[in-house]
C-alpha cells in the first residue's frame, strides 16, 4: 500500500520584526513503498537530530528533501532494501549526515543522490549493503565530503567544482568497486581508497589549486 508523506516548510513574511523562524522536521516512519517528500525554505532548517536522526525502515522508499536557504542540517536514517534518497540544498549552513544501513538492517540496492550548490557544506553519507549508488553534485563554499560504502557492487560518482575541498570516499571488499570523480578547484585534498576482493576502477579528472592526492586501491 502506498502512502504518501509530504512536509513543505515555508518561512513567512510578518509585517513587523520577528525572530528567524524555526523548521524543524522529525519522522521516525516504519514500513514499505512509502514516498516521503519534505522541503524547508528558509530560516532554521533541521531534518532530525544528530543524536536522534529521523529514521524510515522499510523496502522500496522514496524519500525526496529539499532545503533552500538558512542554516540547514540534517540527519536522517535509511534501513531496508531497494530505497530511494534524492537530496538538494541551495545555500547557506549546509552539513548533512546520512546513513543507509546499520548493524542489523542492510541497505541493499539503496540509491542516494545528493545537489548541493553553496556555502559552508559538510556531508558524510554511510551505506551498507550491496548494489549500493551515492551520487554527488557541489558546485561551491566550504565543502568537506566523506562517504563511506561497505558491499558487494558499490560505485560512486562524484563532481565538485570549487572552494576549500577534502575528500575521503572509502569503499571496502567484497569486489566491484567503482567511482568516478571530476574535481575543479581550490584547496583540494582527496583520500580515496578501494579495498578487495578484485575489480577496482578508478577514473579521477582534476584540474587547479593546492592539490595533495592519496589513492590506494587493493585486493
């Protein structure tokens, strides 16, 4: 059964001087082939909570958030088979965590796409469980990216284009890895590693600024 969850967070326009608004958004949603849509637009921002993120256990989800101004954040939890996660910010505060998977529940066939555009960015996505996709768009500010895919079948494309960089994507065994990055420029610094079982690919297009590149693929 199909249930469709949809938040949209506005800032409101006050004829006098108020204090920034507050929106705020926490789900803790259990079951399948739900489609859960959030926008926040302006002021405050959050999606869960570092110490509690906002949680969906299930198979075949579909979860859609979109945040445009302020100070953003976010925390949310995937666990189940066959998700969908498509995330966009627009600017300002960014930093975003997102974990599909855990000890007890993998994230198989899960597919995350993040677009984030500008400021002080900060996003570290975890995933566990195989046929795993995390695609990620920057294009400006701070930025500071870290991903993490453990499984069988991972791959990963990545584009950024500019201001302070770092990169860490790590991507363990059991065997076919991929990840496909193109970078621009500013003060770099990539650390990426692939572990084994066998077939790593690697496909890396830089261009400027202070560069400082680590690479280890094993098997």
């Amino acid at each position: 059964m199909l249930r469709l969850l949809t938040f949209a967070m506005m800032l409101l326009s006050l004829a006098a001087p108020a204090a920034a608004q507050s929106n705020s958004v926490y789900i803790d949603q259990i079951g399948s082939s739900n489609v859960i849509d959030i926008t926040q637009a302006g002021s405050g921002n959050r999606i869960g909570a570092s110490v509690t993120p906002s949680t969906i256990t299930g198979s075949s989800n579909t979860v859609t958030i979109t945040q445009t101004g302020d100070t953003n954040a976010l925390d949310y939890s995937i666990n189940g088979g066959t998700n969908t996660a498509t995330l966009a910010y627009t600017g300002n505060g960014n930093t975003a965590t997102l974990t599909c998977g855990n000890n007890t529940t993998s994230c198989n066939d899960a597919a995350i796409t993040h677009t984030i555009i500008g400021d002080d960015n900060i996003i570290s996505t975890l995933m566990a469980g195989n046929g795993l996709t995390n695609t990620l768009t920057v294009t400006g500010n701070s930025n500071n990216i870290s991903t993490n895919q453990n499984g069988n079948d991972k791959t990963q494309n990545m584009t950024l284009t500019g201001d302070s960089n770092t990169i860490v994507a790590t991507q363990a065994g059991v065997g076919t890895h991929s990840l496909t990055m193109s970078v621009t420029g500013n003060s770099n610094t990539y650390d990426i590693s692939q572990a084994g079982a066998v077939t790593n690919t690697l496909v890396i297009n830089t261009q400027g600024s202070n560069n400082s590149i680590t690479i280890s693929q094993t098997n």
